[in-house]
C-alpha cells in the first residue's frame, strides 16, 4: 500500500479523536488522572499502598511508570490534577490532557499497524499476485480489494477501540499497538524482539495473560526447537540451548526491570493483591456476552421453573437474583455456583485443543495468529469477572486473520458485528447514542463492503449479507431490532420501571450467542485446516 | 479476481459517506452552543427556544407584535412566517416532551442536558431531511462524474466547516434555508423552473437572508424565458409568476388578511432602524469604519442610502450577463457574485451572511477546487470572533483541517493547478506571451500559503493574547479587515470568471434553435 494512503487513514482517523474530547467520560478518566497523581506526587515505594482515592493503581509498574512520565507533561497543562486528594477533578486543560496522551500515545499503533500490514503482503501472497497481475494491466486495483488498504483501516478505525479509549476512556490503543508490534516481530520471524514487545505489554496490563500461552507454546515450538519431522511433528533433538537462553533473558530482563524494585523493597505481595482481586463476581454488571451470560439466563429460567413447580420456595432465592446481576456477588439458585477454579479450569480446557493443535505443526504464522485468537476467545467466554471491553482482543488480531482467508473473513465479521454491539451498553448517556451508532455503521459497512470484495466469489447467495450465510444474516439483522428495541422499544413499552435490566441482559445474550458461534466455527475451521500438509 | 465494485459496494460506499457527515455534524454538536449558561440575554440557541415558547403558546397573529405576553426586545421573532411555523412544530414536540421547556415566561434562559440534545436533535431532523439530500441529489445528478468522483464529492461538500459549526456549535438553522436554496438551484439546472422557483421562494419564506441569491434567480428565470419563442416564453412567465405569488401567499396566509399585521411582519423581518453591521463583520463598511469613522459625519438615513446605492451598483454587472447570457454555470457564479455583493455592501450583515456566498462556491468546487477551498476556508475563518466567543474554537480549527484534507484527497483542492480555468491567466497566455505561465502558479499558490498561514497566526494570537486594554477590539476588527481584503478579492475574481464564461456549447445549440 502506498505511503501517502496509509497517512490519510491515519489522519482521518485523528481527526475523529479529537473531535470526540467533549464526549463523556467514564470514571476511568477519574482513575488514570488518580494514577497520574499518585505516581507524580508519591514516591514509588507508596505507589501501591497510596489509597486516598478509591480507584488505587492496580496495573503492574510499567504502567505506573508511563503514567509517572505522563505526569511531567501534565505539570505544563495544569498542576492541580496532580493532587491525590483533589477528587474528581477534570477542568478543561486537564480534560484535553487527558484525551490528547491517549490520542499521542496511539501513535504506537499507527506504527504498529503500519507493520502488520507490510507483514500482510507475507501473508497474503496469494492475493497480491493479484494486485501485481492488475497493475501489470495498467489498471490500478479498486481501493477496497488491497488487503493492506482493508487492514489498516480495520485496525485504525477498530469501533471497540474508538469507543473504549476515546469516549469512554482508558489506553488501549497503545496497548494493542505493542500486542501489533510483538505480533508483526513475530510475523517477520525476529522471535527475540517479538517476546521483548510481549513480555513489556504484560508490565504494562496484565489482562494481556489471556493470550500468554499462545506465545509461549509458539516460541518454545517454533524458536526453541529449530526443526520438524516431516509428519510436522516436533523434533525433539533440535533444542536450541542458545535460543532457549536468549529467551529467557530476554523476558525475564523486562519483568526484572519492571517487578524488580518492588521486590527489593518486598511489596510483591502487596503489588500483586493489587493486581489480582479477587473479590469479585463472576460477572461484571453487565454481564459481559461470554458463556456465563447464557449459564445465568439457563439459571434464571431453571429457577422460575423450580419455583413454579415448587421445588424451589421464593425465600431460598438471594436477593441479587431479583436486581438482575446488578450486585457484584451473584449466587446462582438452580445450577450449581461457579467459583474462580472453576472458571481456571474451563478455561485452561478450552484452550488445550489450540495449544496442542500448534504445538503439533510446523508451527506458521498463521497458525500462531489462529492460536492467538483462540486463547483470547477462552479466556474471555469462560473467564472470571471478564469485562466486555476484552471482546477487542480477540478482534483486533482476527482483523489480520480475516483479510487473508475467506473462511476467517467470515467469522470476523459475524463476531466484530456481535461483539462490537455488546459494547454498546458501555456508553449510556443519550448523547453518545448518535456518535456509537454511526461509528458503528461505518465499521460494519466497511468490513462487509471491502471484506465482501476480497473475498467476492462467482456463487453469491441472494438475500444474505457478504460471505454470511442465512442463518448468519439473519442473526445479524436480528442484532438492528434488538438495538432498536433497547433504545426505543423498551421505554415505549413502559417497561423501564418494571423491568429495568431487560435491555442489558437481552444484548448479552444475544451477543453471547454470537460469539459463542463464532467461537466454534473458527475452532473447527483451525482444527480441520490442513495446510501444513499440502506444503509438505 | 477481486471483483469490480458492484451494486452493494456502489450504495456501501456512499452510505458510509453520509454516515460519516452526521457523525462529523454530531460530535459538532457536543460542543457548546452560543450564549451557554449566560444570562440574562444567553444567545442564539435561547432565541430558537424562545421562539418556540411564543409560537406555540400565543395565537398566531400576535406573534409578530409587542404585548404583555411577547416581549420583542427579549429575543422577538424577527424571521419570516415559515420559520416561525418550523418553530411551531419543534415547540409542539418540546411540549409534548417536557412542558417545562416551553411554558411561557417560567421558560425563559431553560438549559438542560436533555432540552440541549432535543434542540440538537432538531437541527440534525432539518439537515438530513432537506440538506443532505439536495447535497447529494447534486453530486448524482453530475453526469460526466464516475461513481467514486461522486461520493467523494459528496463527502466534501457534506464536510463544510463554516455550515456545520453555526449549526451544530452555535446554533441555527441554516442547512434549512440552504438546503431549500439548493433544491432550487438543482431544479432550474433540470428545467423545472416552476418547482425551482417554488423552492426558492420557501427559502426566503424561512430566512429573509435568501435575499442574496434573489437577484440571480430573477435574472436567470427572466433571461431563460427570454431567448424561448414569445409565446412560450411569455406563458413560462406567467408559471413562474403564478407559482412564486402562490407559493408566497400559502406561506403567509395568516398575515395577509390584515394590512397592519402584514406590515409588522414586514418591519420585523427587515429591521432598518438597527446598525449597518452587527458586531465585527468581515464587510467593506466594517472594515472602512477602521479609517474612516462615518458615523459621525453621515446619518442613520444617509448611511442606509449609500448601502442601498452601493449594493445595487455592485449587483449591475454579473445581474445584467446573466440576464443576457443566461446558462447553468453562469447562473451558479452569479448565484456567489450577488451574495458576496451583499454580503459587502448591504446594511445589516451578520457574520454568519457569509455562508450565503459559500453555498454556491461549494457548488463550483468541482470545477474551481483550489479557489473554492481557499474562499471556504477563508469563511470560516472570518467567523472566529464569534466562534471565540461560543467556545468553541477547537471543534472549528479540527473541522478546518479536515475539510481541507478531504478537499485534497477527493478533488485535489490544494495541489490542483490554480490556473487551469482562471481567466486572467487564459488571457496572458494569449496577449502576453513573453509572460512565462509558472509565474502565475507559484503567484497564487504562496499567496494561498501565505494567508492560510496568516489566518492560522491572526486565530492563534486572538485566542492566546489578550489584547491591549486600550483596543479591547483588537483581534476581532484585524480578523475582519484580513477576512474582508479576500472577499474583496474573490468578489473581483468571480466577476471576471463569470464575465469571461462563454458556454459555447450552450450558445450555440440555442442559436441553431433560433434559426429553426
């Protein structure tokens, strides 16, 4: 893709940034300016014991560090946001501070996707004989069927991201950069740089642990063992002492660098209480659409039934069944209640076909990427306390997946479309509606549109939406009344009252629906891909 | 293969455009609007408000009139009736909503978060009803464009700074008035002059400020019946008479069952007992009363005359070739000549008049993208004193930016060749030619850096320098003088253009017609 059009995806897309700062913000705004000043005003052995405000840093050091950086800059705007005891403050300089480091440190991703889609063209070499074939016909290709173009802008106009970080307010897109950056190092074979991004991305926010075993299965398998059988299987003589030694130092620098002060002066514990609560529900408030959003609602009808039938009297049923999981700790009544272990070991189990399935090939990129992908998708369908905010981890490296190969497009665009309407509950102010609802629309319009394009085949099915089936079509038109309904309908039906948390509940569970389908077509397609055979 | 854009692709791409005009227009709109939690007299957001508490709660003829329950120097009505009915309906909602927001007196400088979305809401109804359409109707109806050049000129067009800030930041409801003015324009260029007139004659009915394209439509309308064969043209006439006068008298019905009712319509509309201009203005008399302070020489009277005198004067030329001449492209030049005539020289103008010249030089910009985003940019900009004082300044300079990159990445506005189509340089090439042709392109192009960049530095001292305290005007009247000398200039510029015009092609098929 030409330079000067990757700039104007990048401009325009910093343009909408900046023209989001009046939006509203969430109290995550309230949390990073009290990071700011704790970091600023306190010294580092206070830094995880500071508890003046609520909001107490709970991200591992790195992160304290950037914000400790941030915290020089934001003396020049206005000193008094760095004031531990000056809650909830937020005047204008401190406001545009705020959304401007989130917009400046974004710039990690335009680099990073900038990256990636150079590793596209590795990727898709396919289709870029294509792009090749049409310009040796003097005929330029249609901006849309570039998949570099499509990439970009799938990764830089990411609604999840948009939203999260420019309306609602936290520092993802800087952190998915570094995720881009470890994953485009990879993709370029420089294994040791590739675990250096990654293991600086977990000192920065450790929910990036969900993908941790992906990386780690991918680096001993593919940098460790340097050779494979023919069948594809490891070879177990060709272990790498010296690459296993490198990365080990490699990674264990980054997390000595980062945890090492903190267990001079032995705070671990303390740091990692921080890090770790465990003190809350296995739901967020609203739930997020994983598989305990469906084992909720399974719980909720089994109880009606079981107080119907009497099998059940209405005094055993807690309180927080009756409020709709708006209380943190939720006790289920029917089906049996789910504790933390739990949840670890659904998870670990729902990963270990992925993990084996890459553990046994020749370990390609792709093959990391659909590895990826799938620890993101276990730990956030089966996870404990995940927030919907986690859907944008299995999105964003799906992008690079879906303008590859059809079958990936397709699942990507079933699940982007799901998953990015479950954050719309994220912004509830009635003045946000427009900005979500047309980011929304553009997003989709252009992943159906350009990945519609890519992957255009002779037979197109009447009635569906690009590479969707009926039944995906219909489910995704379903998502536009649902909308509809919870926006319009619920409030004109004169429900608010009665029912307050329908509206929720129904997006996750139809969203977890989505997801969950997406989860299961994209493991069967990784588990029945048989590539590796074919180039052997 | 990756297949060509299809059906789906075509209407994709153009709704992805549309969707992201309202969503530039929305975010706009979070912004402050004027008069923000300022008592007692607030600003133009309370004065729409106020106007739908006194429609929708006194009978309609004491609308117009001062009375114990309508207070006229409390933001009185003083737009034309279909304003006032717009007003009537949008009240009507906002009391079915909430009663607080238009109970009369008890009402009075009402701000919420709520009644702000609601009034929001309204301006963004009245653009994607008649607006954004028209804009579109437009750019389809362009048939020497492919499909892409046409979404992209939408995208531009939709994109305008000058239009979205007063709407959605300040408040008003200008894409009305223009988005009617536009239906106009877009029926004339296909030969429905009864519709087109009808059309024309609502937007005045909305927004007395219509006026300054009054002139090139009477013009275009007579000359075109002109060249037609006398009879027909006669009876086209008489259509085009019967459905203005029709139009008109549907409008005002109400007003016109009473002569004194119907004159106090009237003297509202048109307020001659208030100042040649409002505020700093970015018009020749403003800027003249930096030298010459004719106030104290001249009277209210005499001041008036002169502009009158000066207006008309200035109408002559491009009112008279298009007369003569008429044709679609002259007609749209003469459409920007008159209202920046008007703009320049007439009594009363309001900074936000600008945009009245800036409708039909979104219209050339396909044909001129360089001068067009010079003038719109510079349009923009001679609002900053206002746009100052409703906060908001940034939205203003973010929309600037990105109206002129989709300006370059749709049309090329910035990097096109200034002197393809310019007159002067048509001319030079053919007297002059010892003269060589870069001259003229390195010519316009610094002076196009030259006075973004100056109008970047004049903005930014007048927003982080206070000025002196014995020029408390400062910043506002060098904006108006510097805003004021391009006009001048591209007042002169379109003249030429438009006076040089020949449509051969036009001119010459009607000939043939004539000797047939």
């Amino acid at each position: 893709m030409a330079a000067p059009m990757y700039f104007s995806v990048v401009v325009t897309v910093t343009i909408v940034k900046l023209l989001l700062i009046p939006s509203y913000r969430s109290t995550d705004f309230e949390v990073h300016r009290n990071w700011l000043a704790i970091t600023h005003s306190r010294p580092v052995s206070q830094w995880y014991y500071e508890d003046t405000s609520e909001w107490t840093l709970d991200y591992p050091p790195m992160f304290a560090w950037f914000e400790f950086l941030l915290s020089r800059i934001a003396k020049l705007f206005d000193p008094a946001m760095l004031e531990v005891t000056n809650l909830n403050y937020a005047s204008f300089a401190t406001v545009l501070f705020q959304r401007l480091s989130v917009i400046v440190s974004d710039f990690v991703l335009v680099y990073a996707v900038y990256e990636c889609c150079q590793c596209v063209q590795v990727l898709c070499c396919f289709r870029c004989c294509q792009c090749v074939q049409l310009v040796g016909k003097k005929k330029s290709p249609h901006l849309l069927s570039q998949p570099m173009f499509v990439l970009a802008v799938l990764l830089l106009w990411n609604f999840g991201l948009l939203i999260v970080d420019h309306i609602h307010f936290q520092y993802n897109g800087f952190l998915t950069g570094l995720k881009l950056l470890s994953i485009a190092r990879i993709l370029q074979r420089r294994h040791l740089e590739g675990a250096f991004w990654f293991s600086l991305l977990l000192n920065f926010k450790h929910i990036y642990l969900y993908i941790a075993p992906a990386y780690f299965i991918f680096l001993l398998r593919s940098y460790c063992f340097t050779r494979s059988n023919r069948d594809g299987r490891v070879q177990w003589t060709s272990l790498s002492l010296m690459n296993l030694f490198g990365l080990g130092v490699v990674v264990l620098e980054v997390f000595a660098i980062s945890f090492g002060p903190f267990i001079a002066m032995g705070q671990l514990g303390q740091v990692l209480s921080r890090l770790f609560p465990v003190k809350r529900g296995l739901v967020h408030a609203y739930w997020a659409p994983n598989f305990w959003a469906l084992y909720n609602i399974a719980d909720k009808a089994a109880t009606a039934v079981a107080v119907r039938a009497k099998l059940l009297s209405a005094d055993d049923i807690t309180k927080a069944t009756m409020t709709g999981g708006l209380v943190q700790e939720y006790t289920h009544n029917a089906l049996p209640t789910i504790t933390p272990l739990v949840t670890v070991i659904l998870t670990l189990a729902a990963m270990m076909p992925a993990l084996v399935h890459l553990w046994r090939r020749p370990c390609t990129p792709r093959d990391f990427l659909r590895c990826l992908v799938l620890c993101a998708f276990s730990s956030f369908l089966f996870g404990y306390h995940v927030h919907e905010k986690a859907i944008i981890l299995i999105i964003i490296p799906l992008s690079l997946l879906a303008v590859e190969s059809r079958q990936d497009g397709q699942v990507f665009l079933l699940l982007s479309t799901c998953g990015h309407l479950s954050l719309f509950p994220l912004l509830f102010t009635q003045a946000e509606t427009p900005s979500k609802v047309c980011l929304m629309l553009m997003f989709s319009l252009f992943a159906f549109m350009s990945l519609g394009v890519l992957h255009s085949s002779s037979k197109k099915r009447p009635y569906c939406l690009p590479l969707l089936s009926p039944l995906e079509t219909a489910y995704t038109v379903g998502l536009v009344f649902l909308q509809l309904y919870c926006s319009l309908g619920h409030h004109t039906l004169g429900l608010t009252t009665r029912l307050p948390f329908l509206p929720l509940m129904l997006t996750s569970v139809y969203c977890a629906v989505g997801v969950m389908w997406s989860w299961l077509k994209f493991y069967l397609i990784t588990l029945t891909d048989m590539q590796h055979l074919k180039q052997s | 293969m990756p297949q060509h854009p299809t059906m789906d692709t075509r209407f994709g791409t153009l709704c992805t455009a549309v969707v992201f005009a309202v969503f530039v227009r929305w975010v706009v709109s979070l912004n402050s609007y004027s008069g923000m939690g300022k008592p007692p007299m607030y600003g133009d957001y309370e004065a729409q408000r106020h106007w739908m508490e006194i429609t929708t709660n006194l009978p309609i003829k004491q609308w117009y009139f001062n009375g114990t329950d309508n207070d006229l120097l409390y933001w009185g009505l003083d737009y034309p009736p279909l304003t006032a009915y717009h007003m009537w309906l949008c009240g009507k909602v906002a009391e079915w909503i909430d009663p607080d927001w238009t109970s009369l007196f008890a009402s009075r400088g009402y701000e919420s978060y709520e009644h702000k979305l609601f009034m929001r809401y309204s301006v963004l109804i009245g653009d994607v009803v008649i607006y954004i359409p028209a804009v579109l109707l437009y750019c389809f109806l362009q048939k020497k464009f492919t499909h892409t050049q046409k979404v992209l000129l939408s995208c531009v067009l939709l994109l305008f700074p000058g239009l979205i800030i007063i709407d959605y930041g300040h408040f008003q409801y200008n894409s009305i008035s223009l988005g009617l003015t536009l239906w106009a324009v877009i029926a004339l260029s296909h030969r429905h002059e009864v519709l087109g007139s009808a059309a024309f004659m609502l937007a005045l009915c909305y927004k007395q400020m219509s006026l300054y394209h009054a002139m090139p439509f009477f013009c275009y309308l007579l000359g075109k019946c002109w060249q037609q064969r006398w009879k027909k043209g006669f009876f086209s006439l008489c259509c085009i008479g019967v459905s203005v006068l029709a139009t008109f008298a549907f409008v005002w019905m109400p007003f016109l069952s009473d002569k004194d009712l119907f004159l106090q319509v009237v003297h509202r509309i048109f307020p001659v007992a208030r100042g040649v201009f409002e505020d700093k203005v970015s018009n020749f008399w403003c800027s003249l009363s930096v030298v010459v302070k004719f106030r104290n020489f001249m009277s209210h009277e005499g001041l008036l005359k002169l502009c009158l005198a000066t207006t008309l004067l200035g109408l002559v030329p491009s009112s008279l070739d298009l007369l003569f001449r008429p044709s679609g492209n002259k007609f749209k030049l003469a459409l920007v000549n008159s209202s920046l005539v008007f703009f320049l020289f007439s009594f009363q103008v309001h900074e936000k008049s600008i945009l009245l010249p800036a409708l039909p030089v979104c219209l050339l910009l396909p044909w001129r993208p360089f001068t067009s985003t010079w003038f719109l940019t510079i349009a923009t900009f001679s609002m900053l004193p206002l746009l100052v004082k409703d906060g908001l300044v940034i939205a203003t300079l973010i929309t600037s930016i990105l109206f002129i990159i989709a300006v370059e990445l749709g049309l090329q506005g910035v990097s096109s060749d200034p002197t393809i189509g310019c007159p002067v340089c048509i001319w030079s090439s053919k007297n002059l030619p010892w003269l060589p042709h870069r001259v003229f392109f390195y010519a316009v192009k610094s002076g196009f850096y030259a006075s973004l960049m100056g109008a970047l530095f004049l903005g930014l001292l007048s927003v982080v320098v206070p000025p002196p305290s014995s020029l408390p005007d400062l910043w506002p009247v060098l904006i108006s003088v510097y805003s004021c000398s391009h006009f001048i200039g591209f007042t002169l510029y379109y003249h030429i253009v438009q006076l040089m015009t020949t449509d051969s092609k036009e001119t010459a098929a009607q000939k043939t017609k004539k000797t047939q």
